[in-house]
C-alpha cells in the first residue's frame, strides 16, 4: 500500500490485549469464491467454499468474518456434508463452525451463503460514486478487511488460489485479480455473470475486485498486457501512467531475473479511495491524484508521484505479493523495499528527476520520526487489526526504505540484487520473515549483513555518530563515537544502551575545492578510531549520503567543511548535512546561530532539493520559534536570504527550464511571500491566482499550487468563492486537490470555519475530509480553530473516515507548538479513545512538547542572533 501524505510517525506497547491470531488446526488451498452486488439496497450476497487441509481430527473451525449475515454453513468431507453451527464473534471478528463428528485429518472444505452490507467506510467491499453519481463496488482490503467480503483465513500465511465469479449490472465492467474467462448474460434480465481464470496462490489481502462503469487505455510490457481503468470521462489522463507502468513492468522483469509472475496487469483509478494506492495481485488500485495526470497540465512534482506510486505498487508484485511477509511484524519489509524501489526503479528512466535528492530530504525528515521516545522498530509486534494498522508509518516506509538504501550501497549494487534474486526464488508463491532475506543477502555477499541488519532492525531510534579529526603525519585520525539520538534534550543527554553496527563512509576536504580521501567503514563499538589517508581539515561521516543516521562534528571543522560544500560536498550530501546540523541543533549541541549561518553560506545554492531542505526548515522556525518581538526581525533575515535567488529565479518559465528549476521556483517564491511576508510573492500569486480561475492554462502548473497557497493568506470572501467554484467544476484529480487544499491555507477564521464545515458536508467525498482537516491544522492562523472543530464533530468524521483515517488528523495535532493546546489535545484523547492511533497520539504529544521546549529554549537567543545579524527591527 502507498500512504496519502507523508505523515510523521510512530510506538511502544500499545493497547493490551491477546493475540488475535486464528488457531492453527486447517490450512486454506483453494476459494471458490461468487458475490453478487445488489447497488439499490446497498448490500451484497455471497457463497464461498474453502478447500482446507485438516491437520488434525476436529469438529471445530474458525475463520474470520465481520459484519457479515449468514444463512447457511456446512461442512464436507469424504463426500460427508455437515451442516454447521454457526457461533459469530464481532470483537474478534471470527466465526466459528462447529459439527457433530469429527472431521478426520486431511482435505475437507467449508461452505457458507451469506450477505454482507455495501459500505461506506473505504474498506472491505465498499461503495463509490462516479462524478455522473453511479455507483461502483470496490474492494480494499489490506490489512484485516477481506473479511468484511467473504468468510476466510484473513492471514497474510495461508495463501491460496481463488476461483471468483460476480453477478453484475450488465452494464458493469467486473475487474478482478485473474483474467475473464467467461461473459454470460443472465440469470435474470439486465445482469450478467463474469468468471474469472485461477488466480495465482495469494494472501486474502491482496484479493481485488472493481464493480462498475470504467474504460480503459491499454499496453503492454515483454507481453504482458497493461490496462488503466478510470471512471467514464478520464482514460485519456492515464496516459502517463500507462507509459511508466509499461516502463516499471520491463524494469523489474530485469531486476528481479522472475518474469512478472501474473497474467495481466490492470491499475484502477478511484474517485473514493483511504490509501494513496494498494498492490492488489495484478488489480492494483489507486486514489485518482497518484495515478492520473492531465496531459499537459501537470507539474513535475506531481507526475513523479504518480511515477514512483505506480512502481511502488508494481514492485509489490513479486516484493509483498509473490513474496509475502509471515506476519505484519515484518510489514516494513513489504513496505521498506517498495518505497525503497520505487526511485531506483524511476530513476533508470527520469535520471533528471534526480530522485536521489528526493530521497535524502525523506531521510532526514524519517530520522526526525525515528528520534521520538515513542518510535517503534522496524520489526514490530502488532496482533489487533488497530496496532497492525498503525504500522502504516513513516519507520515502516521510510526507515526500512532507507536502511535497505545503505545495505544495498555497503554490499554493492550487483551483490544486493543477486540476493534480492535468490530470496524471491527461494520463496516464491510463498511467505518469508527479514531473517530469510538477511540469510541470502548475506550468502550471496559474504558480507556480515546477518550482524548489521538486526542492530538496525530489531532496536528502534537512530544513531546520532559524533565525529573527531585531528591531522598528524600525513595522516588524518579520526575517532566516532555512537549514541542513540532523541529530539528530547533531556533523553539524548542520558544516553542509551543501544548499539548499532554501522557501515561509515568517512569524506575529508583541506578546502582547495578538492577532496582529500574517502573511504568507508564499520563502526561497531560505542567508540572507534579510524585512519584515512593525507591531512583533512574536515571530516565529514556520511559521503554518499546513504547511511541511515544522523552526524554531528566539532564548530570549527563545520565552519571548514562549509568552505567546501559546494566543491567537495555532493547535493545529496548538503541535504543531509542541513538535516544534521539541524538535529544538533534541537539537542542543543550547536546554537541555532550555526544553522542560520549555514543558511547563508547557501545563498548561491544550484540545487532545488537543497534550498527546498533550507526552506522548509526556515518555515519551521518561522512558524514556531519566532515570537511576536522578533517576528518582523526575522521575516526581514529571511528576505534578504530569499531575495536574490528569487529575483534570479523571477516568475516566467522559460521554454526548455528545467524541472528542477521550476520546482525550485515555487519552493523559493513561496517560502518568501509566506515566512518572510515579502508583499512581492504575494502580489504577483494574487494576480495569477485570479488568472488561473479564468483559464487554468495562464499559469504554469509548476506555480498553480503555491499561487493559491499565497493568494489565501489574505484572500477574501470573494476569492473563496471563486475557488471553491472551480473546485467543483475541474474533473482534473491534481487541479481539485491544489484547490481544495487552499481552502485551508486563509487567514480568515470565518473563511476557514467554512473549509471545516465543508470536510464533512454531505457529498463532500470522504477519503478527503482528514487531509483536508489536517491541512488546516498545519495553518497557524486556523489551529485554535480546527482543533475546537475536531474536538466538537470528533464523532461524525470518525464516521466518515471509517475510523483508520481518523489518525490523520490526530497526526496532525502534533503540529501544534503551544502547551496549551497540547493540554487540551491530550485531555480531549484521555475521553475519547482513538484505537487505531494510540502511539500516533502519544508521538503527537511528544512533538508538541519537543517543540513548545525548543521555542522557550531559543527565545532571548533568536533575538540576539537576528540584531547581531543585520535582521535588524525589520523595514
Ligand atoms: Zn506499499
């Protein structure tokens, strides 16, 4: 599955209680498996029969099954039929058969009619409505909602095949996992009945079924034949993602030496759809944003989401769906590798993309997850379908993405895919833990990966690694030191017992513009003592920027290594280095002076990402370190910085402009009109912003979103108005979403009362209502505002977001700097329980009081820094 937003993340112990696991008695082989929507009433009826394996002699089974009627139960073997008692479970979400005699070891099956509600919960077999108001039937699953569709073993492990068959509307296009095999009419006048081929042996999870009016665009990769479902009206915008997906298919085909292991592929756009896209064998299914584009009239950034969605989810092919993790205490490694994949994939096709860059800004924002007390490990126990939810997480993607990133840059390129080869060979249709995969990586490589991986693995947080140099003989001595990393003062000045086994790659520079050395390491005690060649002034810990932890050095070896950063230092690196420093700086181990002099130091900066990691840093200080007294101070600071690349930057694309640099553009030109309030930016969005509501071609789609971002700060009635209009007319997914997101980015509570009220109005659709709340949340002036609204409708948009999305929005108080609104956040959740984001919750408040520490930490010192630094009392 790929998420919606980037969220911060994650753990501990969460809620008590038993497993919730089924008992291990029969083993599933085979699903029969006939559902039959009915769109009036909403509902469904279904009969399916489970081929088992018994292991031993019993009269009871149980499988899971939730909100789910049956009328019929029966149990058969030895041509011996049964009929069940049937005993239903709704806290455990089981339903147990129990028969008279004995059921002997070896193959039986279970049989059950039943009917089951069409819902509108975005999970299990539930309802959607096109733009024209037809509604479809579609199935989300992952991780525990199969059974809320049919009765089954509902565990990743017991894989089987499926023979599925669907009564529909004869108007209905029925996509499933396996090809059609039949198209009949009937039984009854206006249905038809579509049956579809074997499907390969699959966990329930990854079962798929799309009931409605679609048309599609189709291709094909190394004969495969790709198909791009949409709702009526929008194949023409899958375009782009017919052509990647042609492109990820070859790309894996070669990776992972396995010919694609399915007979077809199809990737469905959803009007109303929770995740961001989900691996569905061969039907894989996707919200429309990260799967459609209108030609033409994209931003880059956009079609590069849809480009890494789509191979994210086509990795999990054979990564997660040939390949499946035992149980979800390893769904990082599912997750971890296809976010992981999804640039290195990209990234043989778009290499000027530089995806890379993309990556280590998410790494630096994972290691600010991963340094919360509450984080989790990789490796996580989870049992309840809330705690196996909540693994959904920026550790699981982003810290296995980027622990998997170092392990494949310690081994070599060549060795890690041969292992990579071996591991999907060795298990294929099958299910395998992160042992297995550290078993062949480390047969293959001969390298100690069987050491590294479970220090990285098993413990949670990062290391923050101290580092040392001094230069004599011609030599340069450096000494490391390793220390769990806490954004807490207070934690990461008691230290920690955890020890890591780090792989190092040390880069040292004498500031000619020339590096000196570089050589990579193992760093396996607490501290070490290293030699590299020849006389660095600097020694710097990350070269190549893909170790998974954060580095930290003396003042004057930083204040040498900025003499090199743009010679010596690649942009990777700089991104890391501004993430480190700021790490540092947090812990209170370097003044946020030394950040800020970073900052200017970069003023001639070439690189988008770069200056993308400044500004969103210097947002984050403007928004929740800077206080009413030197508010103006700072934005003054802030303009200087901005105003030279801005005004090289300018506001006209040039043709032939690179996408980096309009996406540096956007970055530069909004951080200045929203954290330093330069009138200019915001001007010149206004007037774009009223000519983009005219004709949406006027403004270059890599400036649309932050023109209406900047043109909302001081928007008023009438400029709402205009937006919300165009928001309902666009059928165009990323043009409706930029819109929609600017209704939570005014200054105007009565405007941003007005954004709330409409994230759960009727016909508002559902799967936007925690995004749309969570955005104004993250508006300073709407924060006191959306927090009353959620505490007060609390209720209703845990209705409409059928309860798992609901940890959106508690995510989201997190970014809340303020102890009062902490107390009420916390008093509020101590009332209302939020099962499915318990350690969502607890992370929340951690960053609250992390951040409500930094400001009182930084107050008097910010206000000297900025008279000292020319930010003056402002103009
Ligand atoms: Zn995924």
């Amino acid at each position: 599955m790929r998420r919606v937003w980037v969220l911060v993340a994650v753990v501990s112990l969460g809620i008590f209680c038993a497993a919730q696991r089924l008992p291990e008695e029969a083993v599933p082989t085979h699903y029969r498996l006939s559902i039959a929507p009915n769109f009036n009433s909403e509902s469904f009826s279904g009969e399916t029969t489970i081929d088992i394996e018994v292991k031993s002699a019993t009269t009871e089974f149980v499988v899971n099954a939730a909100e789910l009627t049956f009328q019929e139960a029966s149990v058969s073997s030895g041509g011996h039929v049964q009929k069940a008692q049937l005993t239903l479970d709704p806290k455990q979400e089981t339903a147990r058969l129990r028969v008279a005699t004995p059921v002997p070891p070896g193959p039986a099956s279970l049989h059950f009619r039943y009917s089951g509600k069409l819902n509108h919960e975005l999970r299990g077999l539930y309802l959607g409505k096109d733009p024209d108001g037809r509604k479809y039937a579609v199935t989300q699953f992952e991780a525990t909602d199969a059974r809320r569709a049919f009765p089954c073993f509902d565990e990743p492990a017991y894989k089987a095949t499926f023979d599925i068959t669907v009564t529909a509307r004869k108007s209905d296009t029925v996509i499933s996992n396996a090809k059609v095999v039949s198209d009949t009419a009937g039984p009854r006048p206006g249905q038809h009945v579509v049956r579809f081929a074997r499907s390969a042996k699959m966990s329930s999870y990854l079962v798929a079924l799309a009931i409605g009016k679609f048309e599609f665009l189709q291709g094909a990769a190394d004969g495969i034949p790709i198909r791009i479902y949409t709702v009526p009206g929008k194949k023409d915008m899958g375009r782009a993602a017919l052509d990647h997906a042609e492109r990820s298919l070859a790309y894996f085909n070669r990776y992972f030496g396995i010919p694609y292991p399915f007979e077809k592929l199809d990737l469905i756009g959803l009007p109303d759809f929770s995740a961001g896209a989900m691996e569905n064998t061969a039907a894989i299914t996707f919200r429309e944003r990260d799967l459609l584009l209108e030609p033409g009239r994209s931003s880059a950034e956009n079609e590069k989401n849809v480009a890494q969605t789509i191979a994210h989810e086509i990795a999990h092919q054979w990564f997660g769906d040939l390949v499946t993790m035992r149980w979800w205490d390893d769904l990082w490694l599912n997750e971890g590798f296809a976010t992981w994949m999804e640039s290195k994939a990209v990234a043989s096709w778009k290499p000027e993309w530089k995806l890379e860059l993309d990556d280590a800004l998410a790494v630096n924002g994972t290691l600010m997850s991963d340094a919360l007390a509450d984080t989790h490990p990789l490796h996580q126990a989870a049992d309840t379908p809330e705690q196996i939810n909540e693994l959904f997480d920026n550790i699981s993607y982003g810290k296995g993405a980027a622990v998997l990133r170092m392990l494949e840059s310690y081994l070599g390129p060549d060795k890690f895919q041969s292992g990579i080869q071996v591991y999907l060979k060795k298990h294929a249709y099958g299910n395998a833990t992160s042992s297995d995969l550290w078993k062949a990586l480390a047969e293959v490589s001969q390298q100690p990966v069987d050491k590294i991986m479970p220090t990285f693995v098993q413990q949670a947080g990062a290391p923050m690694i101290v580092v040392t140099a001094r230069c004599a003989q011609m030599q340069t001595y450096v000494q490391m030191g390793q220390q769990r990393f806490f954004e807490d003062r207070a934690l990461f000045g008691a230290g920690g017992e955890e020890l890591w086994q780090v792989p190092v790659c040390l880069k040292s520079g004498d500031n000619s513009g020339k590096k000196v050395a570089e050589q990579c390491v193992l760093l396996s005690e607490r501290s070490q003592d290293f030699k590299l060649p020849g006389c660095g002034f600097w020694t710097m810990a990350n070269a190549g920027a893909n170790g998974y932890y954060i580095s930290a050095y003396e003042p004057t070896s930083l204040r040498d290594m900025s003499q090199d950063l743009e010679t010596v230092l690649n942009p990777a690196e700089r991104i890391r280095l501004l993430g480190d420093v700021w790490a540092s700086v947090r812990v209170g181990r370097q003044p946020l002076g030394d950040f800020l002099d970073l900052a200017s130091g970069l003023q001639k900066e070439p690189s988008g990402p770069v200056v993308e990691q400044l500004t969103a840093t210097l947002e984050y200080i403007g928004d929740n370190l800077v206080n009413d007294r030197n508010r103006v101070a700072y934005q003054h600071w802030v303009q200087n910085l901005l105003r030279p690349i801005a005004n090289e930057l300018g506001w006209k694309v040039a043709p032939g402009e690179s996408d980096e640099r309009k996406t540096m553009r956007a970055q530069v030109q909004y951080t200045l009109g929203y954290t330093a309030r330069d009138p200019e930016p915001y001007w010149e969005a206004s007037k774009l912003a009223k000519a983009a509501l005219e004709n949406p071609a006027a403004v270059d789609p890599s400036l649309t979103e932050i023109v209406f971002d900047l043109a909302a700060m001081r928007g008023d009635a009438a400029l709402y108005d205009k937006i919300l209009a165009r928001m309902k007319q666009t059928n165009a997914p990323e043009e409706y979403s930029i819109l929609m997101l600017a209704l939570a980015r005014f200054g105007d509570p009565k405007l941003l009362e007005r954004t709330l009220q409409l994230s759960i109005s009727p016909g508002f659709r559902s799967q936007d209502t925690p995004p749309l709340i969570a955005a104004v949340m993250t508006n300073p002036a709407g924060q006191q505002l959306a927090w009353e609204f959620v505490s007060s409708h609390w209720d209703e948009i845990e209705k409409s977001s059928g309860g798992f999305n609901s940890s959106t929005i508690v995510q989201a108080t997190g970014n809340f700097c303020d102890s009062g609104l902490r107390d009420q956040v916390s008093e509020f959740f101590s009332q209302h329980k939020a099962p499915a984001a318990e350690r969502t919750l607890r992370q929340a408040l951690e960053r609250m009081r992390n951040c409500v520490a930094m400001k009182a930490q930084n107050k008097s010192y910010m206000a000297s820094w900025l008279t000292e630094h020319g930010g003056g009392s402002g103009r």
